[in-house]
C-alpha cells in the first residue's frame, strides 16, 4: 500500500481503504516479530539519515501547514506545536537514533521460576502486534511514535492531525524508506492520508480484527471520545493539569528557579505547570517574589482570594483550576499544608504530573506515596515529565490511565507479554 498519494473520502472507499491498511499493518506486524533485534536497529538509525535527508522537504512541507494554521487562527501554543525548524528536524533524528540506541525490549525474561513438578515458566515480553496511533498538531509525534513502534516490533497506522497532515506525510516517507532500507516491510508505518474524521471511526472499531490497542494523542475532547467509542484497548493521554506545590519548608531560591521553569520554558507542552499551590505558612513572604518573578517573565496570575490578597493578580474562577492553559498563564492557589495540597490536586488534577518543592524529606516521600499520577517529582521542574527526559529515547505521550502503560509511554510500554512453559513431559493429574 502507497502513503504517497491522498486517500479518496467517500464512505465506502475510506471504509475499504482502511480495512486494507489493517490488513497490511497486520501482515507487516508478523514480519517486525520475526525480524531480530538487529534488523530493527539498523532500520531506526536508517530512518534517522533518511529524515536527516529529506530535511528540505520536510521544512517545506511543514510551511504549508503553518501557512495554513495561521489562516485558521490557530493559537500561538498550538502554532508552537506544528512548526518545524531545522533544530527540531534534527531533534528528531537524533530522537529516532536515541531509540536504536536502547535495548530491544522482544524476548526479555521478565522472571522465571520452577514449579514443584519439575515445570520451567518463564514470563517473556513481545509486541503488542499493530497500534493506532491518533494525535492532534505535533508532526514530530509521527517520527516518534513510528521509531518506538519498530523497537517494540510493532505495525503502526498513524493519524495525525489535519493542521499537521503535509509534514507529517513527509516524514512518514522518511521513516518507511528507512524501513526498506533495512529489508523490513514499509507497511510497519502507515499513515492515513485523508483529514476526514471518519477514518477516526474505522479505527475505532479496530479495523475487522486488525487493530489490537489505540493511542489518542491530543485535547480532552478527542481522548474522550476515543476512550468513550473505541472497541479496542484504549491507552489514554489525558490533558496535563501539572501541579507545584510550594511546601513550608522550601528553598526560595529553589521555588523561584522550578515554577518559572515548570511553567515557562515551553507552555505548549502538556507537562507544562498550570497551577501553583503554595503553603499559607510561607506564602506571605514568598508568594510576592514568586509572583514578581513570573510577572517578569511575561506570565500572567490567576490566583485565589488568598493569593490576591497577597500579590498582584486576577480573579481565578472555578474553571481555571481545570483549564490547560498551554498559554503563559498559572492559576494561584494558597493552601493549607501539604493535605490542602494533595486535596487539590486530588479534585482538580488530571493525574498527569504533579511536583512538591521542599527540603523537608518526610514531606517530599509523604507526597510522593500519596500524590496518584502518573508522574510525581521532588524538587524539580514539570517539564521533565518526557520520555526523553526518562531515557526512553522518545515517547508516545504520557499515559494517565491505569492498564500497563503509565507515565511515559515508551518501546518497552509497547509491548506485552507471554508465558513460556517448559517441560519434561509432566501430565497433570
């Protein structure tokens, strides 16, 4: 099957489109499994030259997309999200080179043991089999997502966004040559070519048997429906309501440096801060630098009666405490001690990342055991919260639910697992 050129959308050839791509995605997916470790490796770093190479391409495929996202009035975090630069071109071979730089995950012992009968089980991982991948803006997801699915010996059918579809049809191009570059079947990376919605709903219904787990990738609407629609296994990514909390006993110095990081250094990012929490025992003393220090770097405060009536800022309203601004702004909570904290966190969070700033030890390890998400910190900043970041190499996204997957969602999150039995010829009884 060709990704080259776009997809016909009447109902019944998208309908039968899709059917086909499953198909090939599943007879590709037996080709990754056999294939070794080395195989895969040599098709990732291939995929990183082939990006490198169609640089130029790329780029210019990508200002088609921004042309456009302007003409849609696109916001500025969303805009963010879909430009290319050169910088981030290499980003993201060198992402796809950090991937073949892990272990291959297929065949590892995950534990073994003998039973009293002479019985050797051994648990082993292996691919999950073909994935959907859905997601909304960011084309780097495409070079991503494709490179941790060949790690994992996956197939993978990928739907990005329509603000993304022309750089995202450039790099699929680049990942699949890379892939034949290697002996290995292109169809492991299939991309949908058409921004109908309905090729959404094909997937959705796993594609007659095809499509084995779907990962929705974007806004809250979109990850709802799929978890809502889906007649497959859903690993959801939810929207990143990250929390800071300011505890009594933390460094200043600290706090200034990790709010300001956590909320700024990239606010389109889903492990971008949305909201400070700070103690009310220091918030007198503290809250006015931290405040000062945010206004400075060009954010805007949303804080409570408390906060306001310690330093400038506007009215929070009770939606602001649920709103991933993915935009300069940070709501402002004054709370009292750390259950006030892990209270608000606990009715406003999305369960995504959530970060204390203390040097109170106790206090770090209590909220570190008692915060549940996905990803919990300790003196340092939410922007962390990245497969990369991890030594994952890349990631799919950061899973908020509660199967197998949580948290970064890497090659090893992209597999399952199998138990192996060996005997001597033992019968039950």
């Amino acid at each position: 099957m060709t990704i080259h050129a776009p997809l016909a959308t009447s109902d019944a050839t998208l309908a039968a489109t899709m059917l086909a791509m499953g198909a090939a995605a599943r007879d590709a997916s037996a080709l990754m499994a056999k294939a070794g470790p080395e195989a895969r490796t040599t098709a990732l770093k291939s995929m990183a030259t082939r990006i490198r190479a169609a640089q130029a391409d790329i780029l210019a495929a990508n200002a088609k997309d921004m042309a456009a996202g302007r003409d849609k009035n696109l916001t500025p975090a969303l805009l963010d999200r879909l430009e290319l630069t050169p910088a981030r071109v290499e980003a993201m071979a060198a992402g796809v080179e950090d991937v073949a730089a892990l272990p291959d995950p297929v065949g590892t012992v995950l534990s073994t043991w003998t039973r009293p009968n002479g019985l050797e089980i051994s648990r082993v991982r292996g691919p999950i089999g073909v994935i959907g991948i859905i997601y909304e803006s960011r084309p780097n997801v495409t070079a991503d997502a494709g490179a941790l699915c060949v790690r994992a010996a996956n197939a993978v059918i990928l739907r990005g966004g329509s603000e993304s579809l022309n750089s995202s049809r450039a790099i699929a191009r680049a990942l699949r040559a890379g892939l034949a570059d290697a002996g290995l079947p292109e169809d492991a990376i299939q991309l949908v070519q058409t921004a109908d919605r309905a090729a959404v709903g094909h997937m959705m219904t796993g594609l007659d048997g095809k499509l084995d787990v779907l990962v929705p990738r974007g806004g809250k609407s979109l990850v709802a429906r799929v978890q809502n629609e889906a007649r497959v296994p859903v690993i959801g990514h939810l929207e990143g309501l990250c929390h800071v909390y300011v505890h009594e006993q933390a460094d200043p110095a600290k706090a200034e440096a990790i709010i300001v990081n956590a909320k700024l250094r990239r606010t389109g990012v889903c492990g971008s801060a949305e909201t400070l929490l700070i103690d009310a025992s220091v918030a007198p003393r503290l809250l006015p630098r931290l405040a000062k220090a945010l206004d400075e770097a060009g954010c805007e405060l949303r804080g409570d009666d408390r906060a306001r009536a310690i330093a400038p800022m506007s009215t929070a309203s009770e939606a602001d405490w649920t709103t991933e601004y993915l935009a300069p702004i940070l709501s402002v909570a004054v709370v009292d001690g750390i259950e006030g904290a892990m209270a608000h966190i606990a009715r406003y969070g999305s369960q995504h990342t959530e970060s204390i700033v203390t040097e109170d030890a106790a206090a770090a390890e209590r909220f570190l055991a008692e915060v549940d998400s996905a990803i919990v910190m300790h003196n340092a900043s939410t922007q962390f919260a990245d497969g990369g970041e991890f030594g994952m190499g890349a990631e799919i996204g950061i899973a908020t639910g509660r199967i197998h997957a949580r948290g970064p969602v890497g090659a090893e999150q992209l597999t399952i697992f199998k138990y192996v039995v060996r005997g001597t010829g033992q019968i039950r009884p």
